[in-house]
C-alpha cells in the first residue's frame, strides 16, 4: 500500500544544497510510487518563483526540473499563501507547473495549490512521512 | 577514460559517460556507441533526440518509466514498452541511451 510522503521545502534554492537535495530525493522516490506532495513554505517559495537565473554563481540551475515533477506523478506543490504575502510575492510569480493527467487525456492541469497556513498544518497532518529540507 | 573522435581526445567518467555534456556530437554518439557493438539506427536516433530535448527543457534525464511513457505518446503505443526499448537498447534504455545522448546516468538509476 502506498504511503503519503511531504517533502517540506523552508530555504531558497541556491545558496545551500537544501533544495537540490530535496528535489533529486523526490526524483528518486518517485520510483517506488508512492503520494507523494510537496510543500514550499518560508523562503521555499523562492524554490518555484519565475526567472531564477544562476549564471552569476557558476551554479548547474535546476529550476526547470520541477516542470518535470509532473512526469513522475508528482503534482501536488501546496505553496503557502502567507509565506508568499510576507515576501511581496503572488502566484503569478511562481513559475506554472502544470502535469497531465492520464485520466483525462492527457488534460494539462496546474500542480501549484496556494493555501493556507492553517489549511497547510491540516494538509501536514494527513501525512505518514514527512522529511524536512 | 577517454574517447577518440575525429582526433580529438574527448574526456570520459569511469562508468563511459561524458565528462563534459556541451562536448557532445552526433559522431561522439556514434562511436560510443559502436564501442558497445551497436550500431545506431533511425530508432535508436528518436529516443536519442528525444532524451536530448528533453534534457534541454528540464535539466535532467529522465526516469525509464518516464521515458517509456513518453516514448509512447510521441512514437506511438507500440513503442511505448520496455521491450520496445530493451531491443535498441540492452544494457538499460536509461543508462545507455542516456550515454550516447552524452547525458549524466538518470537520477535514482542505480
């Protein structure tokens, strides 16, 4: 039986390895087809923001790698709304990951979920494993 | 490890992949390939293109299953199986493939 898997995303994506790491953890699990769902909170949502350049610190950029989630079933990035509001930040800053889904011909539908910090503490609950980055 | 193109020195990991992926040419492809005693084809030349677009838009290889998936919905159901893909490529669709497209070994390939 599959089990529901959080990757909590707190830290911007360069600059540490956290967000890397995450994401190649994620990659690697999603073989063994688990629930999986991701969470970006505090400056994690910097992780999906739009027009992330890395040419400046020499750094291979992995941002477009997140679009590529969706291939691997997974697609349910619960973003936090008041993390957002705290650095300026909107939905329409985030980059627009979509995946498609195979039940309904291959209908392209957005991953990114805005939500609450309360719904997010509800959302964290339901889990059975939770890893922290 | 290196690989001799055209009288170039092209420079190679320990397990044969590319050091360096911006060295890549169709020729280099080619002859790594001919050093497995395969000989590439039109078919092989889809899932090397396709591996290599793929690369480009999201900065990783790609997951066999991913690849099966989307090997099928490009090139069609009957192409979309890990037979299909066993049969161009035996040692792993992934890992070989995926070294003569002068990708890095797929995240999670073990």
């Amino acid at each position: 039986m599959s089990k529901k898997f959080m990757y909590v995303n707190r830290k911007a994506p360069y600059g540490t390895v956290y967000a890397l790491e995450s994401l190649e953890v994620v990659l690697i699990a999603a073989a063994f087809e688990q629930d999986v769902s991701l969470a970006f909170i505090d400056d994690g949502v910097y992780q999906i923001a739009k027009g992330q350049d890395t040419k400046g610190i020499g750094m291979k950029g992995f941002s477009a790698t997140y679009n590529a989630l969706g291939d691997y079933d997974v697609n349910k990035f619960y973003v936090e709304r008041e993390s957002l509001e705290e650095r300026g930040l909107t939905e329409d800053d985030l980059m627009p990951i979509v995946y498609e889904d195979e039940n309904d011909d291959w209908a392209e539908k957005p991953s990114v979920k805005i939500v609450s910090r309360a719904e997010m503490a509800q959302v964290l609950s339901e889990q059975d494993v939770t890893l922290s980055f | 490890m290196a690989l001799e193109v055209n009288g170039q020195s092209i420079a190679l990991d320990e397990e044969g992949y590319l050091e360096n992926l911006s060295d890549w040419t169709p020729e280099i492809a080619t002859a790594l390939a001919s050093g497995e005693d395969v000989e590439l084809g039109d078919e092989h030349w889809d899932i090397i293109n396709f591996l290599r677009e793929y690369y480009e838009e999201y900065q990783i290889a790609p997951a066999v299953r991913v690849l099966t998936k989307a090997v099928g919905k490009r090139l069609g159901k009957d192409k979309g199986n890990s037979k299909y893909l066993y049969s161009l490529f035996p040692y792993g669709p992934g890992k070989q493939a995926c070294k003569y497209a002068g990708l890095p070994k797929p995240t999670g390939c073990v």
